[in-house]
C-alpha cells in the first residue's frame, strides 16, 4: 500500500500521532507535500536546520520559528488550524528530542488536542524510537523502497535525452533485478555510474554500489564468488532438485533447502555455486554478527537484515553452520536472546513471500531445535555423505588439473575421504612438491577423527533425509529407508 494511501486512511480517521519509518525522509516529504497540496491540506515542515517553513506560502508568509527550537515548532501547530480544514506538521528527526520531558508533554498535549482541531504531527526517521508516554497516541508507517515500476521509471528519466542508454527486454530485467533493495538515490547513482562508465545502465555497476550499500549496512554480505555446479564433483541429486526449483517461470516460490552432512563434504561450497548457476545473488547471514551489546539490538538487526534480504529478490541466502549460531537457542546463558533470533528466524522461514531461496548447512543435526526442520519451512532437508567412487573419480580429476599434477601420478588410499580432503591432498602435493601418496600421509580424515559424530550423523540421516547423490531417501551404507508401518497387537480383548 502506497504511504499517501495510507496517510490518508489514518488522516480520514482522526489519527493526530503518525510516525513514518523512512529512509529517504526528502523523497517521503515530496510524496506527503504533493499529496496534501492535492487534497487541500494545509501543510508546515519543520527540522533542526532550517526551522519552520510552509511548501505553500512565501517567505514572508512563513512563521518565523527559531531553528533549533522543537518546542516551539510543535506549539505553532494550532495556528495552522482551520474551521473546516486539516492542518499537518511534518518534522524531521524528531526522535533526537524526544528525551526531554518537557518536548514529551508538549507532543502529548497537541496529540490529544488534535483530534478535535484535525492538526496532525507526522516525524519522518529511520528508526522507530517512541517514549512509552507517546506509544499508543502514534501509528507507525513503512515508507517502503521503490518497486519495479518505480526503478524502471527512474532509469526512464535518466535516459530520456539519449534513448539507447535504456535496456530493453531481458537486459532490463537484469538491471532491475539487480537495483531491487536500493533507495530511489541509490538506484539513481548507480544508474548514473553506468551511464558515465558504459553509456548504458548495466547490472554490473549497479552490483559495486550495491556491495557497498550492503558493506555499509553491516548485517548481511554479498558473495560475488565465481563457482559453479562444474566446480562440484557430485552432490547430483541435490543439483537437479534446485535447479528445478529455482527454474523462472515458476509460479510457486521455492523456500529453500537445508544441507545436513559431514564436515568438508561440500556444504558450503555447494550454497555458494546455485547463486551462479541460478543468476541470482547470494547473501551471506551472518547470524554471529548479528548479536548486539544493547538490550534488544540483537532482535532488531534480524528484523532488518530479514527486510534487506526480502527487498533484494529474487535472491538466495545462505547461512553457514546454523548450529552454532543458534546453540544459545535453550535460553540458557544469554537470557533469551538466541532463543528470540531463533523464534524470528523461524516465523520468516515460515511466512515469508518473497522470492528468497534459503539455505542453511548444519553438521549436527542434535544441537538444531527440532521444530526447524518440519514441513514448509524448508523444500527438502538433504544428507551429503562421503562421496562415491564415483563422484571420487571426478574430484581428483578436477583438482588434478586445478593443481597441474599429472595423471601418471598414483593416487593414494582416500577410504573414507571427503572431497575437501581430496583438495587437501592435491593442494600439498602441489605445495611440497611431492607426490600424492607422499602427500597423503598430511591428511587425516575427519570421518576417522570424528567417527563416532559421523556415524551418530548418517543414522539420523537415515530415512529422515533426502539423498543429495541420488533421487529418494538416504539409507546408510546401502540399508533400506526404514519405513512407517502401523502396529497391530492381537490378544485377547480388556473389556
């Protein structure tokens, strides 16, 4: 719903307190400005630099309120009163004066008066810090980024004196794919640093900006990785179920998956690669970095990286190790704050709308709630085993020629290898200068140093998880997917 929408909506019903959160405050003042003009509202805008002004009136007209008087630009807003009319001040920032007992008082005092006089007091911020005198006198509005629309008409007016800088078709697509998330300045500087760098707008230079926006945000990162499926020995069944499910077109949005395995089996590797194989972005969460020193800063980075996130897809995000980030989850240590970013992180991964592909990788499934992994909040949850001899062949073929060593090379004993270790092995030999067998003598697997985690992992895995090899249910070392049956007891009757 449009912020003038709902302006008028909340205007219509006599709301004095309106708090819209913005993080364009000069494009939602040209929006509120325009649209009071439209229905006849008289309208004053007031911040800490330039005092008190009136869009409609001269200077001469304009009350002459000092600058950095808050006080007295809320107590002007009577004087804008009409008999019949509507009188709105708009003040920017406002939330910096909001610690002083006497500014409280006096907003408290307009805001109950204002429903008989129809004078509204709106703040423009980008956060949402009411006292808790004020809290149920204000609405609170999302002035939310541009949509398509809104980014294909800015690229519209930029190109308007030379019209082949304007993409077309598919082209188009990916430029506004790739400035969907960006404020309608951003998207405008990015557009004009392509024009300035290629005379046309790309999606290229609209990426290097919006690394930066994301840098500068400091909640969620974005991977501009190289990998493909191709750099992947394996993991066959999993690649063809997201390739399907991330296939355009589509009318359902997929939700995403969650990779369960062993260590060095090409989790991480693999969430990577489908932002590539896709053409789709990647974001890394950081749940670790999220946690804050204030009290609720922790709650808050989540809602906001999660609103990032939404506002960049179509899109893939990707969280490593969930395990650990979430291990606080009991409650027990943190008074409750893993246990709220986890009751947040659940709630999205259930009731999200937006195109955003997650992936989450774990290597103990016994420190993961077990609400996590139920139905509709992931698409699959997939076990990676130790690859097969097969998909071994393919490792060290790849990792030969990655390394330059030759084939007349004998490769060593890689029982119970995982394919980080294979890497391992080729990247020593290269290293050392040795050869493979020599180096292998470097390499410990993990499946032996941590056996008993491995085989506690693969009997969970079991009939519980979907094969990332191939199609159907993972059964350890060849065993059947136990299967659900009923129970029938047969005897003699108790009644």
């Amino acid at each position: 719903m449009k912020l003038t929408d709902q302006l008028t909506d909340y205007v219509n019903a006599a709301f004095a307190g309106i708090w819209v959160e913005t993080r364009e405050p000069d494009e939602a003042e040209r929006e509120i400005v325009r649209h009071a003009q439209q229905k006849r509202w008289r309208i004053a805008v007031w911040d800490v630099a330039n005092g008190l002004r009136l869009p409609d009136a001269s200077d001469e007209a304009t009350p002459k309120i000092g600058a950095e008087d808050p006080l007295a630009a809320v107590r002007s807003l009577p004087a804008l009163a009409t008999k019949e009319g509507t009188a709105i001040l708009l003040v920017h920032n406002f939330h910096r004066f909001l610690n002083n007992p006497e500014v409280i008082q006096t907003v408290f005092n307009q805001l109950i008066a204002g429903k008989q006089q129809r004078t509204f007091l709106i703040v423009l911020a980008p956060i949402v810090q009411i006292p808790v005198e004020l809290e149920k006198l204000f609405v609170v509005i999302e002035h939310v980024l541009p949509d398509r629309a809104q980014l294909r008409q800015i690229a519209r007016e930029l190109t308007t004196e030379d019209a082949t800088s304007m993409p077309v078709a598919d082209e188009l697509e990916r430029v506004l794919d790739a400035a969907a998330g960006l404020t309608r300045y951003e998207a405008e500087g990015a557009y004009s640093l392509s024009i300035a760098r290629h005379n046309t707008i790309r999606p290229s230079a609209i990426w290097d900006l919006k690394v930066q926006a994301l840098r500068k945000g400091g909640l969620v990162t974005l991977h501009r990785g190289k990998e493909s499926f191709s750099d992947l020995g394996g993991l066959q069944n999993l690649k063809d179920f997201c390739r399907r499910a991330l296939a355009p077109g589509r009318s359902v949005k997929p939700r995403g998956v969650l990779l369960l395995g062993i260590p060095g089996s090409g989790k991480s590797a693999f969430a990577r690669a489908l932002g590539q194989e896709a053409g789709r972005p990647t974001l890394i969460l950081d749940l670790g970095a999220l946690y804050g020193s204030l009290v609720g800063a922790t709650e808050a980075n989540i809602r906001q990286a999660l609103k990032v996130i939404d506002a960049m897809a179509p899109c893939i995000c990707f969280v490593d190790e969930l395990e650990k980030a979430l291990s606080g989850a009991g409650g027990q240590g943190d008074s409750g704050v893993s246990t709220r970013l986890f009751g947040t992180l659940l709630t999205y991964l259930s009731d999200h709308e937006s195109d955003v592909f997650f992936i989450a990788t774990s290597n103990d499934i016994s420190k993961l709630p077990p609400e996590f992994s139920r139905a509709e909040r992931f698409d699959g949850v997939f076990f990676i085993d130790l690859p097969t001899s097969g998909e071994k062949d393919r490792i060290w073929a790849m990792y030969r020629e990655l390394y330059a060593i030759p084939e007349s090379q004998v490769r060593p004993d890689d029982t119970s290898w995982t394919g980080a270790e294979i890497r391992s092995c080729c990247r020593l030999a290269a290293l050392l200068d040795e050869p493979l067998t020599q180096a292998a003598h470097n390499v410990v697997p993990v499946a032996v140093t941590a056996s008993e985690s491995v085989e506690r992992l693969r009997g969970w895995a079991t009939g519980r998880c979907l094969s990332a090899s191939q199609p159907g249910i993972y059964a350890r070392d060849g065993m059947a997917a136990p299967k659900s049956s009923r129970r029938v007891v047969r005897g003699d009757s108790s009644n």
